[in-house]
C-alpha cells in the first residue's frame, strides 16, 4: 500500500518473545512520541510478558503503552485510516489484527488573531487549519454537554474529515438531519478548497448568492450555533460554516452584538443602505442620463453638461469602463503581495482616476458615481455576498441601458424574485421578510437588548428557547 512513499516509518521490534512491526506516517506522526511513548514500553520486555500473538492486542489495549487514544482495528482499511490520520500502528506477527496508538505531530500553525475579519470588541483568536485544535476552540466558549460533534469523511481522493456541530435539544432536528445527509453523500474527489463544502451543502449552487455563512472567528461560529444554526469544519481549512444562511444574516456581525443595542441597530441600517447604494447607484445614473434627464434638477444637469462636453463617450459607456476598471484594480490589488497591492491601488484610484478625468476620457460625475458605488459596497461583511452584489450592478447597469429606469426595474424585480425562490435547509433565504409578523421582519435591521432568546429566528424553529 506504502510502496514508494519516501515518508512511510516501519521497525521491527521484540517485544519479549514476540515480533511485532510499528507503522506510521512521518510528519503526521511525531517519531519522539512513537519512541518514547510506544516502542520503548514495548522493548523492555515485560509489558507482554506470557502473551501470545493472538493476545498480545488485547493486553495492550488494557494498558502499559502511554498514549491517549488506541483503537483495536481487525481490518486493513480501519488500519491505513488511523495511519493517514496521525496514528501509530503495532502489528503482531500472527495476529491478524493491529492497535493504533495516537501519536500525532505537534507541528501546527498557532492560534492567531483573525485576518480577514476585523474584531472590534471580541474575542482575538481565529480557527487553523488544525480539525481538533478548532473544534476545541468551540467547546471553549460554549461549555455544554448538549454540544454534538459529528464526523464525517469526503473526498474520494483526500479522505478529509469534516465535523457537523450542533446544540443537541435545540438545534432543529430538521436541519441537523439534512445537514448530516448531505454530508454523508458528498460525492468530490477532494475537499480542498471551501468551494467543495459550499457546492455541496448549498441547496441550489448555481446562484451566486452565497447560501452558507463563513467564518473565521469562534466567537461568530458560537453565536450563531446559539441562535439555532448547525456549524460545519473542515480538516485543513480554517473556516467555519453555518447553516442555514439567509440574506439579511450576511450584513450582520458580532460587533452588533457586542455594542449597544441603539449602535448594532443604527450600524447594522447603514450596511444594509450601503448595499442598496452599491447596487442601484451606476444602474440608476445610466438610466437617467439616457432616458429621464428631466428627473436631474437644472443646475446638476447644467454642470453635468459642461463637463460631459469634451467627453467623447456617452454616459453608459463610461459607468461600464470605470466599474470594469474598479474591478480589474481590486482584483489587483488581491492577487499581488500586500505591499505592491496597496501600492497598485493608491496608484490605479487616485493617478489613474485623475489623469482620466483631465484629459477628458471620463466626466468626473462617472468617477464620483463608481467611487461611491464601490465604497458602498465594501461595508458588506461578507465578501462572498459582496462579490454577488458586484455582479448584480453590472446586470442592473446593462438592463437600465437597454431600458432606462423600467429596464432596471425590471431587472431588480427578477432579482428580487429569484431570491424569493431560494432555500437554505428548508429555511427561505429571504427570512424574515417573507412571513407577516412585522416584529420579525424587524429583525433583520433592529438588534434587540440581548436577554433569553432575543436573537433567534421563529424560521430556525429551535425546540427550546433557552440552553
């Protein structure tokens, strides 16, 4: 099976009278553990002392090697499973069976203060790529014998452990069945990126739209296991994810949770108008000054006609390449190292932008319109909804040229439809908007005092209301 794996460890020792073989991976097991821990009790002899072969397993499962964790296996694939994951294995000659003692490597990246996510007031500590270090970072904060962890292997080819949590007695059965479901027929070659877990647990993949909340906090992860939700990890990601993910939770954080209830309310309203700005703004401007110049008061529209006078090109075309230019800059500065990215940017947002402007390529009101358009979208928290959005505005900008403001209309409301058509594990992606109690619609802008129960959905049905 190991046949030309330069990092495959076997020995043959004696173990009193007996010979038996120790197998593991190194790199994934750590040779001093296996020395000390294992082949050194089993070399001094009176460990197995009057055993057999056919019992010598059994003696050591009952004691005498210092490992925390052994599993008895009677099958070749058990064995080969716990070696690719970090175990030991002892072998007997005649036995017919091999104990697996856990000896993992301690090499490890380290917890680290979150990257990608900026915490305000919260916790500074963010998951690794590390399976058991980030399940231990949830069992910390939330100290509760009803806490479940499941574990799952995908990946034809990568075997790739995958832990469902959830609050057992409170999380919906519901949910936590189609959740364990899906994983358990997770039918990819390797769980690698986070787009093998997104695709297939997301009800419907080919939107856009992301349908799974992603995470690189604890402190998120636990909150929203708290309202309800079922948290998926990942062995070699230091991503946590959440389902059921509906619209309105994407423009939330735990910072709304961690400031007064007047702030998370008031900051949580000017995302969710930020978004709206990001998205409607260029559709908005190329639909007016085509079609309905008569809705721009006199004196903009007087200034917007000197400016526009020695601009050669029309007003549409404009928004276009200045948005595709804002997108090329950003996609820039994501790609090239931290230090030449910033620099791209400043250089490609204030040089760029400026020298277009002077020599008359594009009228300024363009370059103000994307600018606020762009800066709007950036307070989306979430990058994968950000990235749906930016989407969004280009569709909107070429139905608003094609139609003015009944094409962008038209094509908000198809947006606004195909979103009504979706489900995150049976809960619908519009929550709370759909429903007719107005309390809970209110939700997804006003954050309420924190007290029992205050910030979880009627939608997640949860079986009791406080843990």
């Amino acid at each position: 099976m190991f046949s030309g794996c330069a990092d495959f460890a076997q020995r043959e020792i004696k173990a009193g009278e007996l010979t038996a073989f120790v197998f593991f991976i190194d790199g994934l097991t750590g040779g001093e553990t296996v020395a000390r821990e294992i082949i050194k009790p089993l070399s001094e002899g009176r460990l197995l002392s009057g055993a057999t072969a056919k019992t010598a397993p059994e003696k050591l499962m009952e004691g005498g090697v210092f490992a925390a964790s052994a599993n008895l296996r009677d099958t070749l694939g058990e064995t080969l499973s716990d070696i690719l994951s970090g175990f030991c294995a002892v072998v007997f000659e005649g036995s017919g069976r091999a104990v697996c003692f856990e000896a993992r490597s301690p090499d490890k990246r380290s917890v680290e203060a979150p990257k990608e996510e900026k915490v305000v007031k919260g916790s500074k500590d963010a998951f690794v790529e590390t399976l058991r270090t980030n399940t231990a970072l949830v069992r910390r904060k939330l100290r509760n014998e009803n806490l479940k962890i499941m574990e799952f292997t995908a990946g034809s080819g990568s075997h790739t452990l995958i832990a469902l949590i959830y609050i057992d007695g409170f999380t919906s059965p519901q949910i936590v069945a189609e959740a364990s479901e899906r994983l358990s027929n997770m039918e990819v070659e390797g769980v690698i990126t986070a787009a093998a877990v997104e695709e297939c647990l997301a009800d419907q993949p080919k939107t856009p739209f992301p349908q799974l909340i992603t995470t690189e906090r604890p402190d998120k992860f636990c909150l929203n296991l708290l309202e309800g939700r079922v948290g998926v990890i990942a062995d070699g990601m230091p991503l946590g994810y959440l389902a059921p993910g509906t619209f309105a939770q994407f423009f939330k954080v735990p910072e709304d949770s961690a400031n007064h209830f007047i702030v998370g309310t008031a900051l949580t309203a000017l995302r969710c108008a930020a978004m709206l700005l990001s998205l409607l703004l260029p559709s908005l401007f190329a639909a007016v000054s085509m079609y309905h110049q008569e809705m721009i008061p006199a004196k903009l529209l007087q200034s917007m006609i000197t400016a526009k006078q020695s601009v050669p090109f029309s007003s549409p075309a404009e928004v276009l390449v200045m948005l595709l230019s804002f997108e090329l800059l950003q996609e820039a500065g994501l790609q090239l190292p931290n230090p030449v990215g910033e620099t791209v940017s400043i250089i490609g947002g204030l040089i760029v932008g400026q020298s277009a402007v002077e020599a008359r390529i594009v009228s300024p009101v363009v370059v103000i319109i994307v600018a606020l358009s762009g800066v709007a979208g950036y307070t989306t928290p979430d990058q994968d909804m950000a990235s749906a959005m930016r989407l969004c505005r280009f569709l909107l900008v070429f139905a608003a040229i094609a139609g003015g403001v009944f094409g962008m209309m038209t094509g908000l409301a198809l947006l606004l439809y195909h979103l009504c058509t979706l489900e995150s594990f049976g809960v619908p992606y519009l929550t709370p908007f759909v429903g007719t109690d107005v309390r809970e619609m209110l939700r997804a802008v006003v954050r309420p005092p924190i007290r029992r129960g205050s910030l979880r959905e009627k939608a997640l049905k949860t079986r009791r209301r406080w843990i």
